[in-house]
C-alpha cells in the first residue's frame, strides 16, 4: 500500500509540473524530486529542517498539504516565516501553515525574518556611542551601523513588540510552537572590523570598561554580554512566556571552547592588534567570549559551512573537514546533554577559485562524523540556485541514520578529538556495551587503529563508507 501512495504521490506531482507547461519546477518540487521517502522511522528523532526553500503563499491549503505530507515523509520540515513589515499577510500564511501541520502530526517550526528580528540598532542617535562632548556617532565599518552596547535596553520593547503579534496568533489558536529560529548576526554591537578603535573614542564604553585601550578580551566580553542580554530579554524570554517548551535558538550561537574557527562574510579577515589569535597551519582561530550560556536559548545552532581558512595541507579536501570538525566539535563538547544540537549546515558547490572542493563523498563523511558526535539534526540553508545538488547528501546521511536512531538517541559519543594532519578520523556513540563507529581516511590508510573506549582496547578496521557496530571485550 505504502508504495502505491508514493507511487501516486509522484504522479500526481508529475501531472502538475506538465499541466504547468514549460514552467520550471518550484524549490519545493525539487527538493521533493532529488530525495526519497523515508525507509526508517523517524520516531521521536527531530526532522531536517530546511531554511530554503519556502512554502508559496499563492498556494492553497490542498497543495500545501500535500507538500507538507511528502516533505514529511522525507524526513524533512520547511518553516513557517514571521515579516513584521506584512504582519496581517505574514500572521495569515503562518496560521495556514501551523493549522495544517497540526493536523498532519508535524513541528511547527518557525523563522523570525530579518524585519521581525533586526532592528536594536536604528540607527538613532539613543543608540549611537558618544564622544566626550555627548555627539552621537557610529562604527562604519559594517554593513549595518553596530551602536555602543550600553545604550540598547532602550530597544528591547519596540523589538519585543514585533514578535508579540505572531505568538498570541499562535495562542490564540491553540497551536503550540515547537521551534523557533532567526539569522541573527546582522545587527547589535559587534567587536570585530573597527568595533574595538571606535569603542575607544566613546566617552560610555570608556566610562564601563575598564583598561578598554588594551584590554581586548574585556572589551569582547562586555559587548557579547549585551549581545546574549539582548537576545535572552527579547527573543528567548518573550517566546517562553507564550511557550515554555519551545525549542527556541539562532545561527552560531552555541557552547564553545574559547575559540571561532571560521569567519563570516562581513568579518574583515585582517588581524587586530591585541587579539590573541590561534594559529595552525595557516588557518586563523579568533578568541570567542562565552555567550551562549546567559541567552536563555533551548538549542544550540553552531554554523558548520564550507568557508574558506588558509590551511596548508597537502591534501585540500582536509582543510574544508578538518575546519567544519573542528567548529562543530567545540560545540558538541561544551553542549548540554539534555540540550538540543541542530547545526546550521551549507556544503559549497563551489570552492574560491584555484581551491579544490570538498567532494560530496567526504561532505557526507562529515555528516556522518557529526551525527556519531551527538547531533540531533541538521538545519540546511543554501542558495536557490544549489538546492538540487545540497539536499540530496544531507538527506542521504539523515534517511540513512534512523536505522541506528538508538545509539542517535541514547549513545554516548566516545571522542571529540579532530585529527591535526590528514589520515584518519573515527567518530562513534556507545551503548551499553556496544559502539556505533565511523572511519575515514584521508591518505589512503588500509590497516586496523587501535583505540581505547572505557579503558577497553578495540581495533578499528578500516570501512569506507559505512558504519560499524563494535561490541566492547
């Protein structure tokens, strides 16, 4: 029976995509058409989340519907989006969607937009810094002008008053929302480009700080503490006060070790004097204040992208692993055990040029090292333009993983270690007495790596390509 639903699902959307003539297929028909249902459970495992593409609002509740059936049988969730700028239109297609996956058994799952979630710094003077005569002025060197960090308690009403509309929709309703996210990083102080020399022109930042001319990290944690009050008073604990149990976290906030191991597009990539940089071979770490534990956040979102950090090894396809392992294996680590993981992830088709990419082969090798490392799921986000290449590794890797959802579950992972050279890396979950393992190589290495589990020895035998359970002696 299961394979005539599918089997007519797939007509059905096929008759569609003719009836339309030459038009091209939707993202959603894509990502629909480059996947495959699901040939495991999912059970209580949270689904993927995709951040493109989204649901059309010309759509009616019928095609909606079906969507959301397929995707979900996938194994995968599209979110719902909040524009305070169209609040009665954005509120109206959200209930559609909410009321519709409340039927079907699905997450409510949601994206706060940039219109919803930007704005504490307005570019006003209130949040400007000041000089010693009290004139107002700005850090330029962002695409968005960041204001001093002790003058943003002004902003948290008219924000909190932004998000307030689609939660009681949401109440009001009785629909429950199971999880909230947001790209929150283009707005706030920020410490890096010119954030440090224009603080030290402001008579307020002066005034807080202590020692602000050549103290760098007390300067990063003062602004990183206001970034985690900023978005605990606004975000967490408005949405909280509406639903207490909704998982709620935003794009690269998470427990760390100390250090960022990558840098995003706006971050000029130009070494401060007075920062206490992390150096390997090549590659630049950036010293990263503690920020995730006071933001009141219910999961964690560490962003594992394929961006670029001048290694030099030999073998290119390891500077893309090694770094993504790295980021994500700081956060795994430091992460609560009762603490939802859910990793931004974005594998690039193309590297800069002259740079070799990494392959999908060894993408979802890396996928795979994550899950084994605790991950509970994946957030995907890339480019319209790659999705039909970037949904089907993520969902291979994810619709494969259920047949082990046990050790996903209830595993403990056995390392976080991340290899310094090229050869081989082993990620795995323990079970009572027995151990899910992965291996893989980077140069070529055929012969059995001894490890020690529980002051256990066991060998790992080489296994491209495939997971192993090993029992415990």
């Amino acid at each position: 029976m299961k394979s005539l639903k599918w089997a007519a699902c797939a007509i059905f959307a096929a008759m569609t995509l003719l009836c339309a003539g030459d038009a091209k297929p939707s993202q959603i028909e894509i990502v629909l058409g480059e996947t495959k249902p699901l040939q495991h459970p999912r059970g209580t495992r949270l689904p993927l989340f995709f951040w493109t593409p989204e649901f059309s609002e010309k759509a009616d509740d019928a095609e909606l519907e079906r969507e959301i059936k397929e995707l979900d049988a996938r194994g995968i969730s599209l979110f719902a989006r909040w524009r305070a700028s169209n609040l009665e239109a954005s509120a109206a297609f959200a209930m559609r969607i909410a009321k519709l996956e409340k039927k079907l058994g699905v997450p409510v799952s949601v994206i706060g937009e940039n219109d919803t979630t930007n704005g504490f710094c307005d570019n006003s003077p209130a949040v400007a810094h000041k000089d010693s005569d009290g004139k107002p002025f700005f850090d330029t060197s962002f695409f968005w002008k960041p204001g001093c960090p002790f003058c943003m308690s002004a902003r948290y009403e008219p924000m909190k008053a932004k998000l307030e509309p689609f939660l009681k929709k949401y109440q009001e309703n009785g629909i429950s929302l199971d999880l909230w996210t947001a790209d929150f990083e283009f707005d706030g102080p920020i410490e890096w480009n010119s954030g440090w020399p224009t603080a030290k022109k402001c008579a307020v930042c002066q005034a807080k700080i202590k020692n602000l001319d050549t103290d760098f990290p007390a300067f990063q944690n003062a602004v990183r503490t206001v970034r985690t009050e900023m978005q605990n008073e606004v975000f967490s604990k408005t949405i909280k006060k509406y639903f207490p149990d909704a998982r709620i976290g935003v794009y690269g906030m998470n427990p760390h070790d100390g250090y960022r191991y990558w840098w995003d597009f706006f971050e000029k990539q130009t070494l401060i004097d007075g920062v206490a940089y992390k150096k390997d071979e090549g590659g630049v770490y950036r010293p990263w204040a503690k920020e995730f534990e006071g933001s009141g956040y219910t999961m964690a979102m560490p962003v594992i992208y394929s961006l670029y950090n001048p290694y030099q090894f030999k073998n290119a396809e390891y500077g893309w692993f090694y770094n993504m392992l790295l980021e994500y294996s700081s956060a795994a680590k430091n992460v609560a055990a009762n603490m939802a993981l859910v990793p931004f992830v974005h594998w690039s088709i193309t590297a800069p040029k002259g740079l070799t990419p990494l392959s999908e082969q060894k993408y979802e090798e890396l996928l795979w090292h994550m899950l084994l490392r605790r991950c509970d799921s994946f957030c995907i986000w890339c480019p319209g333009e790659q999705t039909a290449k970037a949904v089907v590794p993520v969902q291979n890797v994810y619709a494969e993983s259920l047949k082990y959802a046990d050790f996903l579950n209830k595993g403990t992972p056995i390392t976080f270690d991340v290899p310094s050279q090229p050869g081989t890396v082993i990620s795995g979950l323990k079970l009572g007495n027995r151990v899910l393992l992965r291996r893989t190589d980077f140069e070529g290495n055929a012969e059995p790596v001894r490890m020690i589990i529980d002051q256990k020895t066991i060998q790992v035998p080489a296994m491209a390509g495939s997971c192993q359970i090993v029992e415990l002696p």
